[in-house]
C-alpha cells in the first residue's frame, strides 16, 4: 500500500512539473508572434507618425486623470512629468481621494490651486466632490478633493465624470510619464477610429533619476528585488500583451497607463468599485461589451509609450502587492467565467482567458504542489534523482528562455538600457530570477488564494519613497 501511494504521488508530481515546464515553454512560443507585432509597430510609428499628433492643431482633447491618496511623496513630481509631455492638448486632472496626509495641501501651494466652482454631469456614481481647484500658473491642471472612496475606482470615475477630453488616460499618482508616452498612446486612436483603449509598456522607475518631472538617466535598481521586478516587467508587458494584442485579445490594460474612449467607459459603467484588480475587470468589460453588442471595436498595446512606476523594494510591501495581485485575478475569472471558452467572444473566450485560467489561475497551485510532491517521491525512492533534476531544468531552462527573450525584445523597443554592463546584470537577473524568487511569488499567489477564499480585503502595507534625484517634498510632520 505505501509503495503504490509513493508511485501516485511521484506520477502526480511529475504530472505537475511537466504542467510548469508547459507554462514556461508557452511565453517561448509566443515570442515570434509578439516579435512580429513590434517589427509591424515600429514600423508604422515613426517619427514622423508621432509629428502628425503632436503637431496637428485639431488633436483628440485628452484628460489624464491621476488619482492619488496619501501620495505627497510623489505627487509633485509626478504632475511635473504630466506638465513635460510633448502633447499640446490635454488636461491634467488630479483626484484627491480624501488624503489625510499632506497631498492636497502640498499641490495648493506648489501649484497656486484657487477654488474654482464648476457643474457638470456625473454620468458615473462616486462619492461626494468637496471642491474642485484650478492652478493659477498651470492653466491645464484641475484638482478635484471628494471624499475616500476606500478604492481606486471611485476616484478614478470622478476623474471620468469631470473629464473635458474625448480621450481619457488614468494613472497612478506614483507614475512618471515619458515625455513622448501620451502622444504615442494618441496614434492608434487617428489610425482606427474603432480604438476604444491602448495600454502602455511600464518599466520600474527604482534606480532612474528623476529631474524636472523627466527621466534623465536610466539605471537599474541598486535592491535585488526591484532587479527581479524589472524583468517579470519586460516578459508580462513584452511577450504576453504584445501576443494578445495580435489577435485584438488584450484582457488588462495596466492601472499605470490606460488611455481609453471616454465615452466607451461610461457605457460600461466605469470602474466597478468592487473590483480588486480594477484595470482588468474593466479592460474585460470592454472587451465583453463590443463583441456582445458586434460593435467594431480595437483594445491595443504600444510597446514603445513609457510610463515609469515604483517597485516595491521590501519584502513585506512585494507579499502585499501579489497577494492582492492574486485576489484581483481570482475575482476576475470568476466573474467573467460565461466568457471562458465561448465562441461569442472570439479569441478571449477561446484563447487569452482559457490561456490565463490555466497558466496563471492554476499555475502557483500546481507549481508549488509539483515541487513539494516530486521531491517527496524523490526522497522516498519512487523518482530517480537524475530525472528530478532533468525535470526541474528543464522547467527553469524555459522560463529564463522566455525572460532573455524578453529582454531582447526590449532593447530593441525601447533601448532603455544601452550600458553594456546593464545588459549583462539583467541576463544575471534573469538566471537568477528562477533560483527562488519565481517560487516565493508562487507562495505567495498560494497565500493570496486563501485570502480570496476567505474573503480577506485590503490593499496591505505598501512602502512609499520620494524618486531619485527629485527635491525632497515640502511635507510638513
């Protein structure tokens, strides 16, 4: 009896370990469809392309919408960046969701905010609007104050509701925009007028130097786990989205940059403030809606607009983060389920959501049980060592295929990190990444899953740090 149950536990481990060598070969095979999308995009969006949105006097009016809570470490520095952008028509509007730092405060005196009464509709419910400020040296910033909506969404749809633009961009208020990121963005909104959202490329800002609201120097972050968060980064936004945006398939549009059609948005009822991974549910919406109603309709990527985040950098902010990364996924799924593999939806139901149910839902699950049982039947005799470790490398052997390729592809996008000694820390990063880190994040999407189960809400503890080289915020104690 107990060697026949040794023998199913080493099956079953090596039904799981070769599921994870699976999951880490699929990135693999992406790569020359993702390969073909950038080829195709850089292509199109030349110089000159990008002239025609900068320098056309009749440019879609876009509003970018920064909501921020508790932000005075950042917010000064991020609404200079937004001030910087190259493209002539857009406002700036900066919901101050009910901080009880100094936030509000600080952008009044940086920006010179005056009251500024305004009425307009509120096609979007939110929480109540105590004032609405306009800069008197800023002529394109509006500061909204309402009070906390306990959540993203709430203060993202105020921003939605004021928005003056037939475009909107919602941001985090820890975000720094490259200087070309909005007019890059604005391009497949005048290429297809059916565009109805494009996400961005995000990098991580740790380590970059920051000087009048630009990134003057690109460095790679001094802390190891903001290394590992760079190129988890590079294979999410670089491999995974790039080959969902080849089949018009995109399911998340990153909360760091989402440019969408203001009106789109509010047809499918904005933000849901009970959504955890808000950015997906709506991306997931938008997608549900126009194929639901055949509406034609485009949800890109461009790979090339920038926008610069903080990573977190201590171990108990990153746990924070994925866990509650973990819960937004699970809740997600499971309120879409109808779509998993229904024709109706094209290539998400049949392709992207059955693709990120079973190699990112199940993934962490089976991993972590993969490793825990192979190395039980390993132990017990029922494995030979030598195909334990053939399994296990292979698994790793494809996951740090997926990363170089990432970060080549990300050279060739962006060429954020033209040192020759950089190129060589990620390719070490990228060899290490699988040495531990893969398997802790795997934990702890297992600890977010009993979160979800349990019903555990909250975002947890996340550090903030003013960006380097920015002049220290004039934040009273």
């Amino acid at each position: 009896m107990l060697t026949l149950t040794v023998t199913a536990l080493a099956v079953l481990g090596v039904l799981a370990i070769i599921y994870v060598v699976a999951g880490n070969a699929v990135p693999v095979m992406m790569s020359p469809i993702a390969a073909r999308f950038l080829w195709r995009h850089q292509r199109r969006h030349t110089r000159r392309a990008r002239a025609l949105a900068t320098e056309s006097e009749s440019g879609p009016l876009v509003s970018i919408i920064m909501p921020a809570y508790n932000e005075a470490f950042t917010i000064v520095q991020s609404v200079r960046a937004l001030l910087a952008l190259d493209y002539e028509f857009a406002e700036i509007v900066v919901v101050n969701d009910g901080s009880t730092d100094e936030t509000l405060p600080l952008l009044q005196r940086t920006f010179q905010l005056l009251p500024a009464p305004l009425a307009f509709e509120q096609p979007l419910v939110t929480q109540p609007v105590r004032g609405v400020y306009r800069s008197v040296i800023e002529s394109s910033l509006v500061v909204i104050d309402k009070e906390n909506g306990r959540c993203k969404a709430d203060a993202a749809n105020a921003g939605i509701n004021m928005a003056s633009g037939t475009l909107v961009l919602v941001i985090d208020a820890d975000t720094i925009l490259d200087p070309e990121a909005l007019s890059r963005a604005v391009l497949p909104f005048l290429e297809d007028p059916t565009t109805v959202a494009v996400g961005a490329n995000v990098a991580i800002a740790n380590g970059c130097r920051l000087e009048h609201g630009r990134i003057t120097d690109v460095l790679l972050p001094r802390n190891w786990l903001a290394r590992f968060q760079v190129i988890e980064y590079m294979r999410a936004f670089l491999l995974v989205r790039l080959t969902w945006a080849s089949f018009n398939g995109v399911v998340i549009i990153s909360g760091a940059f989402g440019l969408f059609r203001r009106e789109t948005v509010i047809d499918v009822g904005g933000y849901d403030t009970m959504a955890i991974g808000e950015d997906m549910d709506l991306t997931i919406r938008l997608q549900q809606y126009c194929r639901k109603h055949r509406l034609p309709f485009r949800i890109t990527f461009d790979p090339n607009a920038l926008a610069w985040t903080q990573a977190p950098e201590d171990w108990q902010s990153l746990k924070s983060q994925r866990c509650r990364w973990r819960r937004g996924l699970l809740q997600v799924l499971w309120r879409h389920r109808r779509m998993l593999g229904n024709r109706r939806y094209g290539a998400v139901g049949l392709g992207v959501l059955p693709y990120v149910t079973l190699f990112e839902g199940l993934s962490p699950l089976l991993e972590i049980a993969g490793y825990v049982v192979i190395t039980f039947a390993a132990v017990a005799g029922a494995l030979d060592w030598p195909y334990w470790r053939f399994l296990i490398g292979t698994s790793v052997s494809f996951g740090m295929a997926a990363t170089l390729f990432a970060v080549l592809m990300s050279d060739l996008a962006t060429r954020r990190y033209l040192r020759g000694r950089d190129l060589v820390l990620l390719v070490i990063v990228a060899l290490l990444e699988n040495c531990g880190y893969r398997q802790l994040n795997a934990w702890w999407s297992c600890v977010g899953t009993v979160q979800a189960m349990t019903g555990k809400a909250g975002w947890g503890t996340m550090k903030r740090r003013a960006f380097e080289g920015a002049p220290p915020a004039d934040v009273n104690p």
